[in-house]
C-alpha cells in the first residue's frame, strides 16, 4: 500500500505543477474555448489541461518502474503496462492537442481512438476471458477479444468525453470511479492471499492521482479545461484498468470469498462509470430521435438538466459526484463482504436522501426571502486572458 500511496502522491502533485505551465502554453497556442450557446463558461478558457495529467501519468510510471517491489512485479509480468499506457496515452494526447487546437472530425478522433485500443492489444492489454454464472470463466480467442477490447475503449473514452461539460465534472467523476477500481483490486487480492501488485491497480491509483492534481485548476471557476486531451487521456486510463481487471481474478475465487451472485464482479466496472454511460446513452437515442448525427451538441446532458432545476454550478458537480460514488461503494461493499442486506439497506436509504435533498434544496432556495425579491445579480465574469 506504501508504494501505491506514494504513486499517487508522485502523479497529483506533477499533475497540479504542471498545469499552469500548461496553461500558459495552451493561451499562446492559441488552444482556447471559446463560449458557445451550449457552454456553461462566458469567457475563453484554455484547454489542454490533459498534457499536464499525461505528464503526471509518465511520472508516475517511471516512479512505479523504480520501486523495490512494484517494479520487480512490473518487469516479469506478462502485459507491458507503462510501455502501453504511454504509447497509447501519448497518441490519444496527439489527437486530443489537434482537436482543442484546430478541431478534427469525429471519424479522424474514433481513428485515433481504435488506433490506442490496437496499442493496448499489441501491448497484450486485451479481453481474454469473461466470468459465467456458473463460476467459470469464459474464454475469449482473438477473433471475439480483440474487437470486444477496442469497443470497450473506444466507448469509455466518449462517455467520460459526453459528460465533460461542467467544471471538475468529468475529473472529478472518473477519480471517483478510479478509486472505486483501487479499492476493489485491493481489497479482493488482499482478502484472498493473491498479490496486490497489478497492473490494473497501478492504473487505477494513477488515474486517481492525476485526476486529484488536476481537479484544483479545474473545479468551478475553471481557470483550465482538460480538453479532448484530458478527458480521452483519462477514458483511456479507465478502459486499461477495466481491462486488465478482467483478468486479474479467478470468478470462483471471487465468488467463494463473496457469496455474492456472479455479477457482482462483472457489473462493477460498467456501475463505476454508470453516469458518464447513461449520459452518452441518453444523448444517442435524443439526438437519433430527433433525426440529428449521435456525436451533434446539445444542451440536455444530465448536468444541463440539473441546472435547470435550479441547482448552482457547484452543487449540480458534487450532485453527480455523489452518484457515481454511491453506485461505486454500494458494489464495491458488495463483492468484498457477505451483508448483501446491509449494504443495500444503506444505499436505498442514501439514495432516498439524495434524491430529497436533489429535488428540495432548489425549492427551498426559491422560498428563501432572500431569493425571491428578484432575479439574483448577474455574477461578474472573469477577465479574459
């Protein structure tokens, strides 16, 4: 645990140093957001803030590479985790850099994407094996693993990219959703005697870091935006520990420590990243129905919608926060302890609260005296760069 804490101390603080040199380059780059009718911002803001979290990534593989015990795992095991990580995350970033500079095409940025899966599998990063209720596992040939493992990436990296609309929202979700991973991993392996050190818990805990270094410069006011850098930099991240936790794991060791259903395993992945999928969801079959291209803008993301209901920036933020970590810790206290009652009773109840305190706080905000003389003064912007 040392190490992995230590892991994650390396990637936030690199990440967090790194970003306002970031965003000095990105105001001189020319790498800017301007506000459109969809935005929630009102003056350009500087984008590219996924280099700094690519640097915070590089950092903290070197570190991990260098690590008494880490290391030794790394370099004997199977699947060259830093060498993929790297080569597929700095191609995502080449793309992500062209997009926040000059915009490209969708079909150029899912090229790209296909492109950092094929990396991952070259790398040996891919589904090999998928748990059956029986307590079995599945095995996958190439012919059905490859293509499952690029649509798994490439359909992570747009759902973190689909929810990237509101300050700290996308970092903040998929740290969460990270930590959720770590801890799982952990817990799992400590619990059954197997070896904490993986390559898909060493993904996790980085993804948290640089998430943690970079949520500061990000969270409401932003003062820099990840950009299609950053949210298809930590998608990716989040793709490669899903991945690899595949198969990190026997499903009949897992069930006999549990006594849990066989799902428990397989729908933790999918559940920590339930938000930015239900969104991508959602938005897909709107825009469809509408007779619109899937990947056209719009203004009725989940986020959008709870602004509308009176929220402010920030609560509607820690409003989806609260979500994916309920969802998380309600599977992750599924698969690593035996009180299925308990666990659910909790999360029923915390959702019931959640959900009162979601609808009430904007009505009784509107009741407040202090809130219905009149329409609340517009907030001063920042100063443009």
């Amino acid at each position: 645990m040392r190490e992995y804490l230590l892991t994650i101390l390396v990637a936030a603080l690199v990440t967090y140093l790194l970003t306002p040199a970031v965003r000095s380059f990105a105001v001189w780059f020319g790498a800017q957001a301007a506000p459109r009718d969809r935005d929630v911002h009102v003056i350009p803001t500087p984008r590219l803030g996924g280099l700094a979290m690519f640097g915070g990534l590089a950092a903290a593989l070197v570190l991990a590479h260098g690590l008494p015990v880490m290391g030794k795992v790394l370099a004997n095991a199977d699947i060259g985790t830093g060498k993929a990580l790297l080569l597929s995350g700095g191609l995502i970033v080449l793309v992500g850099i062209a997009d926040d500079r000059w915009g490209v095409d969708a079909l150029t940025k899912f090229a790209g994407q296909v492109a950092a899966a094929g990396i991952f599998v070259m790398q040996g990063i891919q589904l090999y094996q998928l748990p059956l209720p029986s307590g079995e596992a599945m095995s996958l040939p190439p012919a059905y693993g490859v293509p499952l493992t690029v649509f798994v990436v490439v359909a992570t990296i747009n759902a973190v990219n689909f929810i990237d609309g509101l300050d700290g929202l996308a970092a903040g979700v998929v740290g969460i959703a990270a930590l959720a991973l770590f801890s799982y991993a952990y817990l799992l392996s400590f619990a059954n005697g197997l070896t904490t050190l993986t390559g898909s818990t060493l993904t996790a805990a980085v993804l948290a870091g640089i998430c943690a270094g970079f949520l500061p410069h990000n969270f409401n006011p932003a003062r820099i935006f990840m950009g299609d850098t950053g949210s298809m930099l930590i998608g990716l991240l989040l793709s490669a520990s899903t991945i690899m936790l595949t198969g990190t794991f026997d499903p009949a060791v897992i069930g006999a420590y549990a006594q849990m259903p066989f799902w428990v395993p397989i729908l933790l992945v999918p559940a920590v990243a339930a938000v930015p999928f239900i969104d991508m969801l959602l938005a897909v079959w709107r825009r469809t129905n509408q007779g619109r291209s899937p990947f056209a803008p719009d203004k009725q993301h989940l986020h959008h919608r709870l602004l509308e209901l009176g929220h402010s920036h920030r609560r509607a933020v820690l409003i989806m926060y609260f979500w994916v970590a309920l969802i998380a810790s309600c599977l992750v206290g599924l698969s690593t302890t035996n009180s299925v009652v308990l666990v659910s009773s909790v999360t029923i109840v915390v959702a019931i609260a959640g959900v009162a305190v979601m609808v009430g706080m904007p009505r009784m905000r509107r009741r407040n005296p202090r809130h219905a003389s009149g329409p609340a003064p517009a907030p001063r912007p920042r100063q443009p760069v």
